[in-house]
C-alpha cells in the first residue's frame, strides 16, 4: 500500500492553530517532520507539566485500512514500557512479605537449574542475573503453558554469574510473572488490574487479547523494504508475558505518572528502591533500577523506558527534578520513540537539552564511529580492546548488539563527555539509528587498549 505521507500527518484533537502555544506549535512541526521522515502512520502524545496535561493529542491514523484517526483514547501496544508496571507488582508483594528481594528464585520456582541457584528476585529486576533472552528459533506462533513456558526457560544458557554484569533479559521479566502467579496466586495481569489499573483510574489498561473486540485499538506496522505492512501474529500466550504485554492508552498513562509522583499504592522506601541503580558484585553501578532505565541530563535526573512489540513502539521519560514527563505511543516498528519523546522534553525545557561540547579531536570521533560500525558488521579489531572487552563484544548472547545489527547504519555520532582520570580517558558519545539511539562510553587505558565499551539505550 503506497501512501502520500504528508496527507498522513493530520493534526488531530488541537483545535485551531491560532490558539495554540508557540510550544505547541513547535511540538507539532517536530512530530510531523518525525512522522514523514521515520514514516511512522501514526502517534499519540502527552505531555504533563507541574503535575497538569500540557499537551494531549494524536498525529496521523490508528489505522491505515480503515483511515482512523489517533486521538488520546486510541490504545496501543506497551512492549518494554509494561516491565515499569510487573515491578511495581513485585514490589507490592514484596511489602505484603509475600516475596523477598534477596530470596532466592528456587523459593518460588521449585527445582532450578545449577546456573539458577543463586539467582534472586533483585538480579531480575535489575536484568543482572545471568539470563539472556528468546533465543532465534523461538517459535513465538506457539501457545505455551506457564509450566511449559518455564520449563523452556531453564534450558537457555545463562550468559554469566548473578551480579557480574548487566545485560537487559526479557526472559528474566517473563520469569518474574510466573513467581507473582506462585507467590500471589494470581495471574500477574489479574493482579495489576485489581491492584493497579482499577484504583488509579486506568480504564483501558489490560493484557494484549487480539481476539477480544476492543473499541478504540490502533494497528501495528513494519517497514518491509520501504513498504508498510501489518504486524507479525504472535501465539495468545506470548501475549500475555510479563516482559511487556500491555494495551494502554496515554490518558491511562498520565494516571499512571500521577500515581508516580505521588508515590501511590507503594511506600516511599519501595519508590526510592525502584529508582536506584543497581550495583553489581565488583561495585560499579549501571544505569537500571527496577523496570526502568536512569540517567541524567545536564545534571537532571531521567526516570525512562521504552517498549517494542508487534508493530509498536512506546516510551516514557519522566524529568522528575523538572516536573515534567513525556509520555509517546506510535503504531510503527521503525520509530525511535526515545528521539521522540527526549527531543520534546529539550523542546518544553530548554534545560533539557544535554550539553553538546567542541570536539577537540574529529578524527578520533570519526574513528570510534568506524570502529562501532564494524562491530555491528561482526568486525571486531582484537588489537584495540583490553581482553574482558574483546570477549563481550564477542558474546553471541548480547541482544543489545545483536538487535542493533538489524537496525541500518549510524546517522548521527556526536561527543557529549571527555573526561581524563587516573585510568585513562572516557568518551561518552550520542550514536543515533533510525529506530534507537543508545549513548556510547568509551574509556582509552593508559596503555592506549579500550578497556570500556559500553551501549546504553537512550
């Protein structure tokens, strides 16, 4: 199906141009020229200031085949974004003593593997506990069973011990719903609605159920050599995982933040733990708490995730120190909604916006550019690296990287950090794709090797 892009990228739910905001406006012309450059058919939006909805609408069609429009009520997919919300459950029991933190997940899980022993319910929040992901010959047209689906998961090799690195783990938080179901006794989606959705208002909120008649639900798409087509079908069980399967809208959304800000439901102590980032066995922390990733901008905290499933992107980045979130949905598999969602945080507050310093030396920016391209080829110059570098960037069980391979080339690297230390000198860079953006940190040893090389998604 061909399509005129610009007659796609109708303004909906604003009213008259003349009564908008010169923010506003500017957020409008930033999304439209994302939506035609990404050709993403449509997006919905919500921002929240100072605790009040600044701007909620919806840009382009919900779907294509029928010319729907997206509006605030229009339902999408939640991918990654949903982790945020299996935390939260697993802190709500954990303050009803119903799981530990540092209990082991044998405890709830029964006979493990070896390589699970030492595993805790922390190292699955955190995606530190060794495991990896869905392997490539996972069948996801197959309808498992809960027991089924965990018996599957203890045969896939753990990437390393608990605590000794970080390395994000969908079949950790697909693991962490089963331990809800045996310590609650109730499927961890029927637990979110009584404990979660229904208190704060979120009205649509639910588990993924394509068979049901949903009023108001978007379609998913990819991009197949230029052309959109309609999302791939998944079996009904692996809709319902505990890794992302969500239907939400931003208005249940806004709900939820509120609830955040606030810190409803959960005690501050629970909040202040989701929120710090984990530290692994050698005493270096990463830039993860519990379902959501954290950074800092220009000194101001970002609370954030993202999610990607079945023709769908999400994310939400909350600047608590700024008052102010971003909350994103688009129906398109090629989006890149951290672009989206932090480049209209820079556009409300200026602040916002990180701190680009003069590159002292553009060749050496441009070699580190050449040199991440010819990783994501599979080339990886041995000579460069220290040695615990050189085997991850060889570890076949990284997703990250493995994901970033399928994702086109690099269009944008540019220098945000260059610090000097006893230990050598840290590069941290901007690396933008068409789909994601991910910060790079590069730390030169004193004797010339690379000895850091870290992605972290944006």
């Amino acid at each position: 199906m061909k399509l005129a892009y610009p007659l796609l990228l109708l303004l909906l739910f604003c009213g008259s141009l003349l009564g908008q905001s010169s923010i506003e406006r500017s957020v409008d012309d930033f999304i439209k020229a994302e939506m035609e450059r990404q050709k993403i058919p449509g997006v919905s939006l919500a921002v929240v200031r100072d605790g009040k909805p600044l701007i909620v609408k919806g840009y382009g069609f919900a779907n294509l085949e029928h010319q729907v429009p997206v509006k605030p009520e229009t339902i999408f997919q939640s991918g990654s974004m949903g982790k945020q919300f299996t935390a939260f459950a697993v802190m709500l029991l954990v303050e009803e003593g119903k799981i530990g933190l540092e209990e082991k997940i044998s405890k709830y899980l029964g006979d493990v593997p070896p390589a699970w022993s030492n595993i805790t319910i922390r190292h699955l929040l955190t995606h530190t506990s060794g495991m990896t992901d869905y392997p490539d010959s996972f069948d996801f047209r197959r309808d498992f069973t809960e027991d089924e689906l965990l018996k599957w998961a203890k045969e896939v090799p753990v990437a390393f011990a608990p605590g000794e690195k970080w390395q994000y783990s969908n079949l950790g938080f697909v693991t962490l719903g089963l331990i809800i179901h045996k310590a609650s006794g109730k499927f961890y989606g029927d637990l979110l609605q009584e404990r979660v959705f229904k208190p704060l208002g979120m009205t649509t909120a639910r588990i993924i159920n394509e068979a049901d008649v949903i009023p108001n639900r978007a379609a998913g798409y990819r991009l197949d050599k230029g052309e959109l087509k309609n999302q791939n079908w998944v079996s009904p069980s692996m809709n319902t995982t505990a890794d992302g399967s969500l239907y939400l809208t931003v208005l249940d959304v806004m709900k939820w933040d509120d609830a955040l800000t606030n810190r409803k439901l959960l005690s501050t102590a629970s909040y202040d733990q989701m929120w710090t980032p984990v530290k692994l066995n050698n005493g270096k922390t990463e830039h993860y708490g519990f379902g959501w990733a954290l950074r800092e901008v220009n000194g101001k905290r970002v609370i954030e995730h993202g999610g990607a499933w079945q023709g769908f992107k999400s994310f939400i980045a909350r600047y608590p120190d700024n008052n102010l979130t971003v909350i994103v949905f688009a129906n398109s598999s090629n989006t890149n909604p951290a672009r989206l969602a932090n480049r209209i945080a820079e556009i409300i507050d200026p602040q916002l916006k990180p701190y680009t310093m003069t590159d002292p030396d553009p060749k050496l920016t441009a070699d580190f550019r050449q040199l991440l391209a010819n990783i994501l080829k599979g080339d990886v110059d041995e000579k460069r690296f220290a040695a615990s570098v050189r085997q991850a960037l060889t570890d076949p069980t990284d997703r990250l990287i493995a994901h970033m391979k399928t994702i086109g080339p690099i269009q944008k690297f540019e220098l945000l950090e260059r610090n000097v230390s006893d230990a050598g000198v840290l590069y941290r860079y901007s690396a933008e794709f068409g789909s994601m953006t991910v910060n790079l940190f590069i730390r030169v040893g004193k004797d010339g090797r690379i000895d850091r090389f870290e992605l972290n998604p944006d």
